[in-house]
C-alpha cells in the first residue's frame, strides 16, 4: 500500500530555506531563491539543458502532434505538439532516497 507524503509547495521550501542559518536577510534570500527559479524557467524556455550535479537533469522536450479521442463520445481529435519539461535524479540522489528503505 502507498502512503502520502506531504506536499511542498514554493513558499514552503523558502520557508524552509530562510530558516537555515545566514548571515543574509530574509528578502535577500528570498531574491536568491526566486532568481534561482527564474533563471530554470528562462534555460528551458530556450531548450536548454540544465543539469545540477548530484541533483538530476531538467530538459525541455518536445512532444509530437498526435490524434486521440474523447472519452465522452469517442471523437477523433487532434492534439498539437506542445514542450514538456523532463527531469530525470541522478545516480546519488536516486541512493540516498532509498537508503532508508
């Protein structure tokens, strides 16, 4: 049987980070973390891949135009390409998330 875990949102992680000890303001590494974030969205809108060592890959992928059909009255409908984002762990992210299994 699979058991929930808690959801974290974004304010849940700064809160979290704005917790750790720093001799920086709460609105300056409010500004880190949201620059952070700001600066994935920019690489992926380009396509680009960005990889955080020891963390795992982010890749933007391009999904082709495909024909599926509407589960209410079984019509054939055309769905247009679009980009999705991939993210795939690293080897040591994948090990210490199972080490306490």
């Amino acid at each position: 049987m699979k058991t929930r875990t808690p959801k974290q949102n974004k304010s849940d992680l700064l809160k979290s980070f704005l917790q750790s000890e720093t001799d920086l303001t709460p609105q300056i590494n409010e500004a880190i973390f949201n620059r952070f974030f700001d600066l994935l969205e920019e690489h992926l809108k380009k396509h680009q891949t960005i990889e955080l060592r020891n963390f795992g890959v982010f890749k933007s992928k391009l999904m082709p135009s495909r024909y599926g059909s509407d589960p209410r009255n079984k019509a054939k409908i055309y769905i247009p390409s679009k980009w999705k984002v991939a993210f795939k762990a690293s080897e040591s992210i994948n090990k210490r998330l199972n080490e306490k299994i």
